[in-house]
C-alpha cells in the first residue's frame, strides 16, 4: 500500500494530480481545493481504495485529512468519491464542528449529500470524530461505540441483515440522538421488525 507520496508535480488532470516519483507519474484524486506550483515539490498523505475493477489513489495535504476522508468513506452509502467531495466542501475542523452540532442542513449542501445522507454521516461519526487538538490533527474517538453502531451490530446479531437493521433505525433517529438507553431503543426495534 502507499501510504504518502513525495514528487515533483506536474498538473492537474479530470481532478486527478499528477506526481512525478523518481520517473513514475502517479495519478491521485485530490480534493477540489488542492493546488500547487507546477515543478515544485509536493508530499501526499495517500489512501488506496482498491475496487474490483480498480486501484484509486486519494491524496490529502494532512494526515487529519486522510483519517477523516478514511471514516466518511466508512459510512453507509458514502463511497470515495463522495468523501472526497465532502473534503473538498470542508475543511477538517468545520467538518467536525458541523457533525458535533448536528447540522445536517449545513452538510446537505455537498453536492451529492442529501438530508438523510447527512443524517446517516451525523449519527454514524459523531462518536467517532473527536475534537481538534491541533492545525493538522484530529483526535479521533476510535474505541468508543456510538448508540447507532451499537444497535446495528445487535440488530445484525439478531440475524437481520445490515441495510435491514438500518432501515428499521431510521424511525428511531430522534431517540438515538436523544440519548435514551440502547435497551430500549432495541427492544422497541426488535418489536417493530417482528
């Protein structure tokens, strides 16, 4: 896997920077919001999303950008492609201020995001993004469950397939939001579902 790339860059292609590595031009999708001067030196915090029908590189300016380009992608329904659109939408703090408050209008304004694309994004990572301790770093809450996971897991543990169990939370959002307990929100899923 490549994890960063250190070249020379040599343009902007269809969103894809080209960097020269000692001879070898790598393509890699880059936020909308990337630029450099042709000639000069660039390093890449590179992610490789491998496809069955391809290998994509993605390329951020920061580890923090990576990581949180990395747990979009993460989401149900969230591809790559629409991560990086969110990324180039937003910068890493505002992104984690906008999931932390809960602003789904605001995050429906990415082109390709609709409302219950960022309620998903919202519920899925609030948990898992933490606060900004730094201009290039995220703590990331990584150990700690959200109560979505948590009951999606059970549910899925239950026997009921994942977009099943998704399906049958979305009903249940303002409670989840709300902080009620994950016993009771499961059992009245459970009984919803039977």
């Amino acid at each position: 896997m490549i994890a960063v790339l250190r070249g020379t860059f040599v343009d902007i292609v269809a969103g894809e920077a080209v960097i020269d590595v000692n001879g070898v031009g790598y393509a890699v999708r880059v936020p909308a919001t990337y630029m450099a001067d042709r000639g000069s030196i660039v390093k890449l915090y590179v992610d490789t999303v491998v496809r069955e029908d391809a290998i994509t590189l993605f390329g951020f300016n920061t580890p923090s950008e990576k990581m949180v380009f990395r747990k979009l992608y993460s989401v149900s329904g969230v591809g790559p492609k629409t991560a990086l659109g969110i990324i180039s939408f937003f910068s890493v703090d505002d992104l984690v201020r906008t999931i932390s408050s809960k602003d789904v209008g605001l995050l429906s304004k990415v082109p390709g995001i609709g409302k219950k694309t960022a309620e998903r994004i919202i519920i899925e990572l609030r948990d898992k993004l933490g606060t900004i301790v730094g201009d290039d770093t995220v703590s990331f809450a990584g150990d700690q469950r959200s109560t979505y996971d948590e009951l999606v897991e059970a549910l899925v543990g239950f026997g009921y397939k994942k977009n099943e169990a998704v399906d049958a939370l979305k009903p249940r959002l303002n409670d989840i939001n709300g902080g009620r307990k994950v016993a009771e929100i499961l059992r009245e899923t459970l009984r919803s579902m039977a």
